[in-house]
C-alpha cells in the first residue's frame, strides 16, 4: 500500500523483501541523538529545521513512527542499549540520569554488552561521542567493550570548551585526557569519518552519539558562549549554580543550528561509508535517547524528556540496509531501544550470553526473512510513573499532580491508572479505562509484576558536590 505522506512524497507501510539475510555480516553504525524531538526532523515533519541527510537515511531505508526508548532520560537508555535489558535491572540504571560518580555506578565490568559481545563475534568495535554510563578511574566504554573511545565521560559536555557538568575538563581518548580543540559534533564526526576510512577487513561496529542538540545551547558559531560559561564556572562559590545548563540563554533558530550541525555530520558518516564501498553492506540505524526538551518539537504528543508520555519515550527511528532491506519504506509496529540491540547482535551472527537474557527482540526475521512482526510488550518505570504498552494501548499509572478535569487547574497528587489508544490518541487525552475495565486490570498487573522484577530505587542522591573524603562527586540532574 503506497501513501502520500507529504514528508517523503510517497512511502509504502512496509512490507519485507522476503529474501533473507544477505551472505556477509553487514557492518553496523548507531547513531544517537540527545534530548532530539519527535519531530525535529524532516522526515517526521519538521518545516523549521533541515536535516537533508537524515530524511535521506529515511528515503533508503524504513521511518518507525512509534519507536521508543528505553527510558525518558539518557543514561538509562543507554545502559539499555549496551546490555540489552531493561535499565531498572542494573543499579547504574535506577539514576534517572546517572549522577553519583562512584565505584558502585556504571556498567558492571563482568556484565556482557553489545561491543563484547561483538568483539567476540570478530566485529572491531568503537565508539565516539557521550558515554553516561560510569566515570573513571571505574568505567569507560573501553571496559564495556569498545575497543576505541573519543569522547565524554559525562551528561552534558560545552560544544567548545570540553567541560562537563561540574565544570570539569572532560574529553577523552580512550582513557587518557586530551586536550583538543573544536565544536563537539564536528570532532566526533571528524573521528567517526577517520576511523572508518582506516577500518580494517574484520566488520566494523561504530557507536555515534552527539550530545546534539542537549543544551548549552550552542552552535557552531557560538565558542563565545562556551568561553562565558567556563568563566562562570570559574568564578562560582557554590555547585549550586549551574552555568552549564545556560538556562538564560537558547533559542528555537539556535536549536535548530544544532540539529542541523549534527544532520551535516551525519552526512559525511554516510560519504565516509560510501567511500569505503560498504554502502549496501551497512546496517544503520538512529535514534534519540528520549524525547527531547525546552526547545524541542514533539507534536503531536504531550509532555517531555522525564515523562512517560509519549513526548518523553516517543523518539524518531530510522534503519537502512540497502542489501536487505528496501527503501522509502514506513513502519507503525511498535519497538524500544533494546530491540536495536538485539537486531543487531541477531545481524552479526553474535549469541547473546544465556545468563542475561535479553529483554528486547530481534526484528531482523520481520526486517530481512518476511516473518510476522514479534509483537511484545513494552515496559517503563520511574520513581512517578509506570507504562506498558501491549498493541494499540499504553497503560500509564502515574502517582504525579495531574489536572482532574480539562484544562490544567485544580491540580492533584494522585494514583491515576489510564488507559490511551496511542494509535489515535497520541496525546493521551482522551483517558478510556472506564470503558475498558478488564483490559486496565490486566495491563496493570502485568506493569506490576515487571516492576516486582526491577531493582528498587535508592535515595536520591541529594545536591550537587566535587568530592570529599567521605562521599563520591555528584553531578547535577542532566
């Protein structure tokens, strides 16, 4: 069935190739957006910002209109993506983000991961950009598995400046400090192109994550900005101020200079591939660590990064394999980041380690093999709120202030279990448990029963602080 979408001309619902998987391991590329919204691009409908390499990726491979992450915020996302599980699995993901630097807090070393599991599998492996999953002298990407890292350790990086959210320098090769210069999306991009250039015969898994378009709000032009918040840090008394976050400063055209730094990046990541002659042989997919903020575009959804509506999960996903997987192509199944995971480790030919069974599901045998889409649920939990999605419905208990009737006043604490049909009610507004009893009872046990599973929160970590002899560094809420 083909459709006039008026982002892409005409898309067809998708339909697989049915000729299966192609004779070689493709290479593999994700490419992580941060805090980008649902439709900041022009694929997903954007007229404000261009992004002619993204919409190009959407034109030669498959637009997922209801793709999720794992976790409204970054980190847990991200320590979904590299283990494949559910982040409330690990301690490290029960920080909503990840702020207590400290021995306890990262990626356990013996846990397996994407980049190990691929180095197994005889895949190269690196990454290249923001971390957020454990600081040194503890974690880094080249302990989770990457065999190469150029990056930050931290949340938040300034784009010129190369500080984190204590003010600290934070840009780093492997695990040495190094001092470079340049607009951060630029140097990660420029290290992501060399390092494919000079990729070896082995399959090649590359990790690109921007810390675009996360605040400061800063475009390529803007090095005055980073130089006036190093300043701040400078001269601040107390880590309660926050000169990072720039809360003074930003715009929607300044956002969009973000974006499409970023989207100009990603083009010459796919000219890098192009040259290396693995155009059909790549397997690329991008998406955002949640939904995005302040500035970000999510309609038509309500709600923002930390929210389990739809605005806060609810993140663009593209994937394009041109040896398997036709293009100019829409899907509207339902999937979440550690499906990436596993569709990538099912692509290698790599096993997953039984002792840490994966939560997501392959979606390579709907992609490549013409099989039926591997419908399962799908599950969040935060301190406030829990989800599941099964089908068309999305069940949202939310124990948060919450208007009791239109309109936004008089507000409430409450214990509210809601049922939305997301497939036309993507602004969750029209609440229609009372219509469908049995099926909230039903969603609510099972949300209730995947919560049992996960690990229960620890006491928020408290203000920000450098160090001291007695407690670990902790950072400021990302």
């Amino acid at each position: 069935m083909t459709r006039a979408t008026g982002l892409l001309g005409d898309e067809r619902w998708f339909t697989s190739r049915g000729t299966g998987r192609p004779a070689s391991r493709p290479d593999l590329i994700f490419i992580l957006a941060d805090d980008l919204g649902w439709a900041d691009l022009g694929c997903f409908g954007s007229n404000e910002i261009n992004t002619p390499n993204l919409d190009r990726l959407a034109r030669e491979g498959v637009r997922f209109t209801h793709a999720y992450s794992a976790s409204p915020t970054c980190s847990p996302t991200r320590i979904g993506l590299y283990t494949g599980r559910y982040p409330g699995r690990l301690a490290a993901g029960l920080e909503e983000p990840m702020r207590t630097r400290a021995e306890f807090n990262g990626i356990p070393h013996d846990h397996p991961t994407l980049p190990k599991l691929l180095v197994e599998a005889g895949y190269s492996t690196a990454m290249f950009g923001k971390w957020h999953c454990g600081w040194l002298p503890w974690y880094s990407p080249i302990r989770a598995g990457f065999e190469r890292f150029y990056g930050c350790l931290d949340g938040a990086i300034d784009y010129f400046e190369h500080i984190g959210t204590l003010g600290e320098h934070d840009l780093w090769e492997g695990e040495t400090e190094i001092d470079d210069t340049g607009y951060f999306t630029e140097m990660i991009t420029r290290e992501a192109c060399a390092h494919i250039a000079a990729a070896g015969d082995e399959p090649l898994y590359l990790q690109l994550n921007y810390t675009a378009p996360h605040w400061p709000w800063e475009g390529p032009g803007d090095a005055h900005v980073g130089a006036r918040i190093r300043d701040e840090y400078a001269q601040q008394e107390s880590p309660d101020s926050y000169p990072l976050l720039d809360l003074h400063s930003g715009s929607l055209a300044k956002y969009g200079e973000m974006v499409e730094a970023m989207d100009a990046g990603i083009g010459d990541v796919l000219d890098a591939i192009d040259a290396r002659g693995r155009a059909d042989d790549t397997l690329i997919v991008f998406s955002s660590d949640n939904g995005g903020e302040r500035w970000a575009n999510m309609w038509p959804f309500v709600g923002e990064k930390g929210d389990l509506t739809e605005g806060g999960i609810r993140v663009p996903g593209l994937i394009r394999w041109p040896a398997a997987i036709d293009g100019g192509q829409a899907c509207d199944r339902p999937n979440i980041t550690m499906d990436w995971t596993a569709t990538m480790l099912d692509a290698a030919g790599a096993q997953p380690d039984p002792s840490y069974p994966l939560d997501g599901v392959s979606l390579l045998p709907y992609l490549v093999d013409d099989a039926p889409f591997p419908d399962h649920d799908l599950y969040w939990r935060t301190r406030s709120q829990l989800a599941v999605r099964r089908g068309s419905m999305k069940y949202l208990h939310d124990r948060r202030l919450r208007p009791q009737k239109l309109g936004q006043w008089p507000l409430a604490d409450g214990d509210y279990h809601l049922l939305y049909d997301v497939t036309v009610d993507g602004r969750e507004r029209a609440d229609i448990a009372v219509h469908h009893r049995d099926q909230v009872d039903e969603l609510r046990t099972a949300a209730e029963q995947f919560e049992a599973e996960m690990l229960p929160y620890p006491p928020e970590p408290g203000q920000p602080h450098q160090a001291t002899e007695t407690d670990p560094a902790v950072g400021h809420f990302d």
